[in-house]
C-alpha cells in the first residue's frame, strides 16, 4: 500500500508542475526544472508595481509567495534585496528596471520573465549565497543609453554554491564583464553549482559569456558575436559543455582558463559554428551524466534565426507555429561564400565548380572543427568551365561541414547540412 502511494504521489507532482504558471509563459528547461523545479509565486497574490517603493515592498520582506507584475519603467537606485518564492514578470512589451535590480542570498524558487535591466553600477542580477532554483527569462540587459561597455560590474552573476539556475532566451548588449559563475579561484565550493544557459544572444558583450569557475555548466544554442576578448571562459576544474551554438566574429570563442588570472577548467564543444573566429581552446572531460534533463537541440544553423526573432523581452515567444526559420531538411547548401571569380555549388550531390584563369585546384570537405573528411579533387583547371563532380555524403554523419574550394588565389567556402 506505501508503494502505491508513493507512485501516485510522483504522479500528482509531476502532473501538478506540467500545468501552466500563473502569469508566466512556458516552463524551464535545464537544470531549473530539477530539484523540484521552479514555480514562482505560484498561488500567492498578484501585485502590479509602477515605482521604486512598490517593487521594493514587492520583492523583500517575507519569502511568501507573490506574483510582481511591473509595468513600465520603474527606476530604482542600486540593489534591492529580494526574497524567494516569487514571480516577477514585466507587463506588455515596455517593462524596464533602471539604475539597478535585484539581489538574492540563500533564497529559492524564483522566476523573472520579459523585464529590459539596464544601467546598475553593480550586478543587474545577483544570485548569490546557495540560492536554488532560479530561472531568468527572456529578459534584455545592457549598460543602458549613454554608458560605455565598461562602465559597470556583472549583469548577472551565480556566485557561492547556488545551483538549479537556467538563464534562457536572454539577450545581453553593451557590456564588458557580463556573466561571473563562480565567485573567485579559492571559493572551492562552488562545485556544486549547476547552470543551464541556452537560446540567449551575447552581441558584443566583450567576455564572461560566462566565466566559470568550479561550476557545471551547459551552454546550448547560444549565439555570441563580436565578444571581443574572449565568448566562454572555462577555470579552475569548471566542467563546462557547449553544444549547437553559432560563434561569430569572436577573436577568442572557447577559452580555458583566464590568464594571469585561473587555471584551466574542462571545456567540451559538439557541433558549434564558427564564422570568422580564431582558435578554440578545449580540454576534454567525459561529460557524461552531468546534465540529466531532457533538453531538444536546435540545429546550429538556426541559431541566428532564433536569436533574431525570439530572442530579449519583448520578443514573441517561440512556439511550433510561429517557428519560421529555414528547415534544415529542404535544403543541403546553407551558406554559398564564393571568391570574386571562383565558383562553387551544390545541386543536390553534384557539385559545381569554375574559375576564371588556369589554376591548379583542390576540393575538400572538412567538419565545422576544421577536421579533413575527404578530397574528391585535386588537379588542374581550365579557365571559365563548369566542372561535375558527384559527391557521395551518405558516410557523414548528421552535422554541420564545409566544402572548401581552393585555386592558386582565391578559396570559396560551401557550408551544408548534413
């Protein structure tokens, strides 16, 4: 009798957290649908805040549950301190929370959805001190009109052993230091934390996108651009996976450990883009095991797409309906580069290819990290003729490569999907 009370209790929880949150879109993926998962204010008060006074009443105080709804532009001046078992959701499309934002220590259970945080001297968001439990969704941060990308600390820090934290369809701009996992090399335990950062967009948030330390760390389908000193940052035994996520125009996009600073951590890629990027720096560990929820990958090249049109407060919220960007399925070529006179096409499995003077020249097919596949030409060419060659890609594995075509001064890149 105990045993069927036990599975009909599972049952009646797991049913219970698949309904729909008051006030909140959707559900958590990643490590804050553990441990419980995360529902907020669910089943507490719903109270619409306008100014400082009211949001500060709002937040702190007792770790009840309370549902905050912020309409327009509330300006507070620094950190408030804010409790736990909260939803704080911004109203229609034009919620924003100017001069500073939200502190939590030892508090759990809370969600943020749909706010712009801009213009804090110190963290906009600060999860410190063993929190659980947190989700920060679709939300937009930045240093705010009229500051410079150093002017500020964090934007949003997960510090002291805090764990079951997911950050997802967030867009940060206008930063330089951005996201700060773990506090510094001698806070040891914080190798407990466990963070999920996927959907979010870093345009030209020049690093910690995040740096980590000590901590495990899952970034999926994130999109980074022109983080200009380096995109992820893995230090000091952070075990740290990196998964379908599109790089572009980052000098450094995967980093292991800070020098002058940490020591290295463990830092893995699989099936990353990288446009225009220099080195990637890994360092293998078996990650297996170490994110034990169910999570769906995007394919890679959708990341921009989804980045674009779904992601920062404000934003639509992605559903199968609404998902327009280019199916993978209906096309091989996702990218043609072609050099000013080489040219290079795929037309099913036959490729296409022509230069403009007599040259020597060399196909390969090479995988997204730069590994050599296979070369199905090399010779010589002669001037403005179309050669047919028939690829055979029924041996590669579902995955991004590319199809470099190289003559004596030019080099065309064919990017498909497998």
């Amino acid at each position: 009798m105990k045993k069927s009370f036990t599975i009909f209790f599972i049952i009646i929880s797991l049913f219970s957290y698949s309904q729909t949150l008051t006030n909140v879109i959707g559900l958590p993926e990643g490590f804050a649908s553990l441990n419980g998962g995360v529902t907020g204010g669910q089943g507490g008060p719903v109270v619409t805040v306008t100014n400082e006074d009211e949001l500060k009443e709002a937040v702190d105080g007792v770790n009840t549950a309370t549902i905050i709804l912020v309409k327009g532009t509330v300006f507070v001046s620094g950190e408030l301190s804010a409790r736990g078992n909260k939803t704080i959701v911004g109203l229609g499309t034009d919620a924003r929370i100017e001069g500073g934002g939200f502190g939590w220590n030892t508090k759990s259970n809370v969600i943020v959805q749909n706010i712009t945080f801009e213009d804090a001297s110190d963290d906009l968001l600060k999860i410190n001190n063993k929190c659980k439990n947190f989700w920060i969704d679709h939300c937009t941060f930045s240093d705010g009109d009229g500051t410079y990308a150093g002017s500020h600390d964090g934007m949003l820090d997960v510090t002291r052993g805090s764990e079951f934290v997911t950050i997802s369809y967030n867009k940060f701009f206008n930063h330089d230091k951005n996201i700060l996992i773990g506090h510094s090399d001698s806070e040891s335990g914080d190798v407990i934390m466990k963070v999920t950062l996927h959907h979010n967009w870093f345009n030209g948030t020049i690093q910690r996108n995040p740096r980590v330390r000590f901590a495990t760390v899952h970034c999926y389908n994130n999109y980074y651009v022109g983080n200009t000193t380096y995109s992820v940052a893995s230090a000091i035994n952070a075990k740290v996976l990196v998964e379908n996520c599109y790089f572009k125009n980052c000098p450094i996009p995967l980093q292991v450990g800070v020098p002058g600073f940490s020591p290295a951590g463990f830092l893995v890629q699989n099936g990353c883009f990288f446009d225009n990027c220099g080195t990637l720096q890994t360092k293998a560990y078996n990650m297996t095991g170490l994110f034990p929820y169910t999570y769906k990958l995007d394919s890679v090249k959708y990341v921009p797409c989804i980045a674009e049109s779904f992601v920062g407060a404000s934003k639509t919220y992605r559903t199968p309906e609404n998902f327009t960007c280019d199916d993978a399925e209906q096309t091989n070529a996702i990218q043609h580069i072609n050099g000013n006179s080489n040219r290079l096409m795929l037309n099913n499995n036959t490729l296409i290819f022509s230069c403009k003077d007599i040259s020597h020249a060399e196909i390969s097919i090479v995988s997204i990290d730069g590994r050599l596949i296979d070369i199905p030409f090399r010779g010589w060419l002669s001037a403005g003729v179309d050669n047919k060659i028939e690829l055979n890609l029924r041996h590669l594995s579902k995955a991004l490569f590319l199809i470099v075509f190289k003559t004596a001064n030019e080099k065309s890149v064919l990017k498909i999907q497998k």
